[in-house]
C-alpha cells in the first residue's frame, strides 16, 4: 500500500511543529541553564530549581488542554494552528525581554505563557494527523513526527547551550540581546511553515462549550472507562513521569562530568536523537499496522538503560570536547534508554489517535494531553523533593526512574491483560479496510 506521509499538509505540519517544539526547548533549557549552579540565576529558586521550571512548562497544559481539545473539535485545526502561531511572536519576544533585563521573573512569565500557547497547539497538532494522512499511515505518521519532535528537541536543546554560554559566559553577562533574537527567528520560521497546511475541515460549531476543564476531562475519563482506552492513555501518560525526571538530571551533568552548558546540551542532543531513532524504527517495524507488541519491549529498554546510568560511574574519554560527551558511557546509556522509549511511546500514541471518535478526537486527545502534563508536574515536584537528597551525584536518582518503570510497565501489562492488545488484536488497521 502506497505511503501518503509526503503530503502537503502532512509535510506543513511536521515542519510547524519541528519550530514550535524547538522554540519551547530553547527557551527552557536557556532557563534551566541559568538556574542551576554557575548560571545567571543560580540559587534564586533553590536547589533543584529547574524542578521549578518544568512546573511552570507543565500546568497550563494541564488547566487548558480542556479548553483547547473543545476548541479543536469546533474550529478547524488549521484555523487553530495559525493562530498559536501568530501568537508566538509577541510571546518570545517577552521571553528576550526577561533575558536582556535579567530579570528571572518576566522570564519566568514568558515561559509560562508559551506553555499556555503550545497547549492549544496539542490537541490541534494530534487531532489533524488522521485527517491528513490514511488510517493505514497512522504509525508511521506518528513515528515521523515523534522524530522530528526530537530533531526540534535536540537542535533547541544544542541552540540553548550555545546560548546560554554566549548570553552568560564566564559568570558575567554577555550577548544579553541573542536570546530574543533567536527564540524570534524561530517563532517566525514556524508562522511561515504553518501557511503550508491544507485546507482542513470545522468540527461542530454548534457543540456546547464548556467553561469548566475539569468537567471536560471527568466526561471523557468516563467515556474512555466504558474501553481499554483509559489504559492506554494512563500508560502513555506515565511515560513523561519518567521522561521529566530525565530531562531534569541530564542538565546536572555539566557537575557530575565537569562540563561546559554546551556540553552537556550534547547529552540533550544523544537524548532527542536517539527517542527520533526508537519512534521511526517503531514506525517503520509497524508498517500499516498499529504493534502494541512493542510496549514491553520498550519498557523493558529503559528498565536495564536507565539501572545502568544509575549504577555505572560515569566518565568521559580522551577526545576532543564535544565528542568526548558524545562517546562517553553516560552519552551511549541515554541513547539505549532514548531509543527504547521510542519504541513504547509510539504504539501507544496510535491507538489514542485511532481508538477516539472522529467527532470528539480533540477532546479525547486534549485530556490525554493534561494527563501527560499531570505526570510531568509530578515529576518536576518529585525531583524538587528529592534531589537535595542526592547531593553530588544527582545520577543514582535514575535508579528510582528505573524503578517506577519496572513497576508501572508491570501494573499496566497486567491491567490490560486479556484485552488482546498486547498481542494486536484489532489493531490490523490495514486489514479492516
């Protein structure tokens, strides 16, 4: 069966989302930069404080992912994604702001209100990949665009600590303007790249709004009760708690190994190359089917990858900077992790697409969306309570993300037990057309 992932629209999405992604990291990982010990910030919000950080880029997702799945449903995705777009611009350019009066509140604020202009992007962005591509493509639309997600992720991340070195070097401040100018660069290629979307349909425009996000997400979780897709979404969700303590220990490293920002940007680089790598060879093994085959898999992956960054002292080989991180035994453990996890998150993100109503998929998709964001705060406040416990070696907390997959991998295989979605039963989306 012919491939329709080369579309116009589908090509206008990828590309809409590579800048917005990437924008959200450079500007986080900017802040995070600056938070931690020897940054700009360092201290003002505690240690562990890009904890904080991470709270702020997680709950307007949570309190508007309500809001903005009824918002897809209603209006065109299309519509919707212009405008979020639009809106970036002035949002980045209070971001560069903060950074040029050096003032970690306004900064604070700007990252608040991207979270909140990326949280109507979701539903939206999730929602249309099944009206621009086949049922058959579904896997591996979502194996390509998780792998430009991280392409976004690694190129932001990498931008950030070449930023952050530019913009605070040697404990002074330095090109205080580069920051606003990048992060708008980006904002603008994303408006640009959002023109290519196709024409898409208006959902029901005469579907009740509601006001309150909370009643939004008790009605869905009530529908998704009735079906194995409240499982589904709780397993997809609780991938990010893992991911966020991740994504919190690996900035630390510029301590454990004795490394610049940008160094340590390049761990956050092996990270998001290796998830791009996991998603598109999960979409690729998946073909036109959906294979939830490839959870345990990848559950299993990070298990034994994530024990390994715990337990094994990290070091760094005699080679040049950069690439020293690059080939070290803490850069080749991310990557087994990174790659094993692609291989849990994509299964799994097609059957929310492909098991939600047509009508009600960015309401369906806007909670799966909060929930995800729920288990990220959860492991921004986890890492803030813990991570003074830890002291120098901010690396053995890996051991408790091992732990909690092990765990969590082992209550969901069990709960959907019977089912028949492990084994792919009803999930052959190319035989039931």
């Amino acid at each position: 069966m012919p491939s329709h992932l080369l579309r116009r629209g589908f090509l206008g999405l990828l590309a809409a989302q590579f800048f917005g992604a990437m924008n959200d990291n450079v500007l986080k990982g900017v802040l995070t930069f600056m938070v931690i010990q020897g940054g700009l910030w360092a201290g003002d919000l505690g240690e562990g404080g890009q904890g904080i950080v991470g709270i702020c880029f997680t709950l307007p997702f949570i309190f508007l992912s309500g809001y903005a799945g009824q918002i897809a449903d209603r209006y065109s995705k299309r519509t919707v994604t212009m405008w979020v777009k639009i809106v970036e611009i002035p949002i980045v350019i209070l971001a560069g702001i903060g950074f040029m009066m050096g003032s970690l509140w306004v900064t604070l604020l700007a990252l608040l209100a991207l979270t909140c202009q990326s949280s109507f992007f979701g539903p939206a962005k999730y929602g249309m990949i099944p009206e621009l591509v086949d049922d058959s493509d579904l896997s591996r639309a979502n194996g390509t665009i998780n792998m430009m997600t991280n392409v976004a992720v690694i190129v932001g991340t990498l931008v950030a600590g070449v930023v952050s070195d530019a913009f605070f070097p040697d404990q002074i401040r330095g090109l205080i303007w580069l920051p606003m100018v990048v992060l708008v660069l980006i904002a603008i290629a994303g408006l640009v790249s959002a023109f290519l979307l196709t024409p898409l349909p208006a959902g029901d425009r005469n579907a009740k709004f509601d006001f309150n996000p909370l009643t939004t997400y008790m009605t869905t979780v009530r529908e998704m009760s009735k079906t194995r897709l409240l499982m589904v979404m709780m397993a997809w969700g609780y991938f990010y708690l893992l991911a966020g303590i991740a994504l919190f220990i690996v900035p630390e490293y510029t301590e454990v190994l004795k490394i610049s920002s940008t160094e340590a940007s390049v761990l956050m680089g092996v990270l998001g190359v290796s998830i791009g790598v996991g998603c598109a060879v999960a979409g690729l093994l998946s073909g036109h089917h959906i294979e939830p085959r490839l959870i345990p898999i990848g559950a299993a992956g990070l298990v034994v990858f994530f024990a390994l960054l715990s337990f094994v002292p990290p070091s760094l080989p005699d080679l040049q900077p950069m690439l020293r991180v690059a080939l070290s035994n803490v850069g080749f453990f991310i990557f087994g992790a990174g790659f094993f996890a692609g291989f849990y998150i994509v299964p799994l993100q097609a059957l929310l697409q492909y098991m939600s109503p047509d009508s009600e998929r960015g309401r369906f998709l806007g909670t799966a969306n909060a929930v995800s964001f729920v288990f990220l705060t959860v492991a921004a406040l986890l890492y803030w309570a813990i991570r003074p416990a830890f002291g120098d070696a901010p690396q053995h907390i890996f051991m408790l993300s091992s732990i909690l997959m092990a765990a969590g991998a082992a209550f969901f295989l069990w709960q959907l037990r019977g089912t028949g979605i492990l084994i792919g039963s009803g999930t052959d989306i190319a035989a039931s057309e």
